[in-house]
C-alpha cells in the first residue's frame, strides 16, 4: 500500500502561486487548490487558516520574487535604468503576481505614498541616480519619482499580456525620458522657454490645471446628476465623491484627517462638496439641512483649518 503524500505548507504555498501564475488572483479558491494538490479543504485551513490566508501568503512569495528579480537590475550600467528595465520585465514576465502585489491593500494618501509603499529600493534608486547623474538628493528624488511614474505606466500596460512593447523600446522610452528630466533640472527658466512657450503664446502653452480638473470631473456621471437635479446624496455615493476629490485636490479627505483629527463626517463632506463647487442652496439639498445650518458647518469647517 502507497504511502499518503503529505500536502505541507510549502506545497500548498507553491501550488497556490502556480494558480494565481496561470490564471490571476481570481483563478485561486478553495475548490481549486484541492484540486490541484488532490486534498481536502481542511489540510490547507490547517496550514493557513482560510483561502485569504493563502492569498496573503502568495501575496508575500510574490513580493519576495520582485525585490530578487527587480533588485539584480541595480547590478547593470547604468543601475537605476537597470532597474527600471527589470521593473517592467517583471510585469512582462510575471504579469498577475506584478497585478497582485502592486494593488493597494487600502487607499494611500498620495501618489509619492503609494510609491515609496509599493515599488520599494527608494534610498537605492535615488543614490543610483545621484551617483550616475551628480545630482544632489533632492534634484535625484524628483527624478526618482517622476521616472518611476514612467515605469509604473510602461509595466501596466504589459501586465494583460498583450502588450507590442518590447524591452529595446522600453529602454529607449525611459532613456528619452531621463534626458528630459536632466534638461529641465539643469536648464533655466529662459532656455526652457524655448521649448514650451508659456500659456500667451497659444495652443503649446500650458493648461490651467485648475480650470482642467473642473472640466474633467464635470464629466462624471454621479456630479452631473446632483448638479441637473440636486437632490439628498446616499451614504454609498459619498465614496464616489470622496474619490473625485481625491483625483482632482492636493488636499484630500485623508491628509485632512491626518492633520486635523478633530474633524467629524459631516465637516469632511462640507470639504468635499465645497472643493467640488457646489453653492450653500445646493449643499443645503444635498446634505438634508437647511441653508443656515450649511453656512454654520462651513464656518465651523474653516475655524478648524485654520493654522
């Protein structure tokens, strides 16, 4: 008679990660993970727990994947373009574990957060830069986010597996970018003009970004609807809001927060529906109050922001 075959932690951990491999994070359930190691459900809730166990655990696998394959391009010449290069060969090559570990657990605050919370070897990257490029620490760190912005739009676009782009034509788009970089750190105000003529000299100047973001976040469905026919706002649309002003404000909800814990709910959607323009009659309606109470809540809101 055949000795059973033991399913351990560690079989379970890689039969788990060939899952989330071939098929993405939704192809590992309970179902099929028993199927593939030919076991029972409660031999991997022994090991992990539950299924999120497992996914927590591939989660943490995969990340141990990134920072090996992605570190070793610090080994190449230039190190930073070396690795920008394995950045976006990860997402190439490993396109759901990539997905997976670069999907935010919870909101962050700012673009530099999520960063320097996901995509790891900041002090490397920066110091790499600095020593290629001779720039100080600051000039190195704006390059430094600015580039990994860069890369993180070139590996997603790699991560459905579909994607022409290729490791040369990756490499170029970075180089030309780093060069661009360079020239707006080292060239002044007057030779920069040169290039990009200023908003009076027509079409190539810049855009308000102010009247910009208005335009665009006019575009959405839910504020269209309150603004052509205000009317009470649901406890489950003020996420949607919340995030329209976080895409579009430099102060969000959540570094209000931080700052400022003495704020309630009710003065967070003050905030909101004031940064999103909207009149005391109209945040009277939506809010369900009475205009008068409308201005007190502003009032109150302001005393609080005050340094």
């Amino acid at each position: 008679m055949a000795r059973p075959v033991t399913v351990t932690k560690e079989r379970i951990l890689s039969a788990a990660l060939d899952l989330v491999r071939s098929g993405g994070p939704s192809a590992l359930t309970a179902r099929s993970l028993c199927k593939r190691l030919d076991c029972g459900a409660n031999a991997i809730f022994t090991s992990f727990g539950s299924i999120q166990g497992v996914r927590d655990a591939v989660r943490e696998e995969a990340r141990k994947l990134y920072r090996k394959r992605v570190g070793d391009g610090f080994a190449l010449n230039p190190p930073f373009k070396g690795f920008g290069i394995a950045f976006i060969w990860f997402a190439m090559d490993e396109p759901y574990l990539f997905s997976m570990i670069m999907e935010p657990q919870s909101q962050p605050a700012s673009y530099k957060d999520y960063i320097d919370s996901h995509i790891g070897f900041k002090s490397e990257c920066i110091s790499a830069i600095a020593g290629t490029f001779g720039l100080n620490g600051k000039d190195a760190e704006t390059i430094y986010y600015q580039l990994i912005l860069v890369a993180l739009g070139l590996a997603s676009t790699c991560t459905g597996g579909k994607s022409p782009l290729t490791i040369p034509q990756a490499s170029e788009i970075l180089g030309k970018n780093v060069r661009a970089f360079l020239m707006v750190i080292h060239a002044g105000n007057d030779e920069r003009e040169g290039f990009v003529p200023n908003a009076s000299e027509g079409p190539g100047g810049e855009v308000d970004s102010y009247v910009l973001m208005q335009a665009l976040v006019g575009q959405n469905h839910l504020l269209q609807q309150l603004r052509t026919k205000p009317r009470f706002i649901q406890d489950e649309e003020w996420a949607e809001l919340e995030r329209m002003l976080r895409n579009s404000c430099d102060l969000t909800p959540e570094s209000l927060r931080e700052t400022h814990h003495d704020l309630t709910k009710g003065d967070i959607r003050t905030y909101i529906l004031s940064n999103l323009q909207f009149s005391v009659s109209e945040q009277a309606i939506l809010l369900g109050i009475s205009p008068a109470s409308v201005t007190k809540a502003r009032q109150r809101l302001k005393a609080k922001l005050l340094p």
